[in-house]
C-alpha cells in the first residue's frame, strides 16, 4: 500500500497481474 516503503511489493504484485492476464489470454 506504500509505494516508497515497500516498492518490490509493488512490482512483485504487478508482475503477478501480469501473470494472470497473461494466462487468460492463453487460455
């Protein structure tokens, strides 16, 4: 929820939705 406490939480929960859309389209 803090940008500029925790910014890899940040990036680890984006590359997560990345996944996620990623694997919808596939499937």
């Amino acid at each position: 929820m803090l940008p500029h406490h925790l910014p890899s939480k940040i990036t680890t929960k984006k590359l997560i939705s990345l996944s996620i859309i990623m694997i919808t389209i596939i499937r």
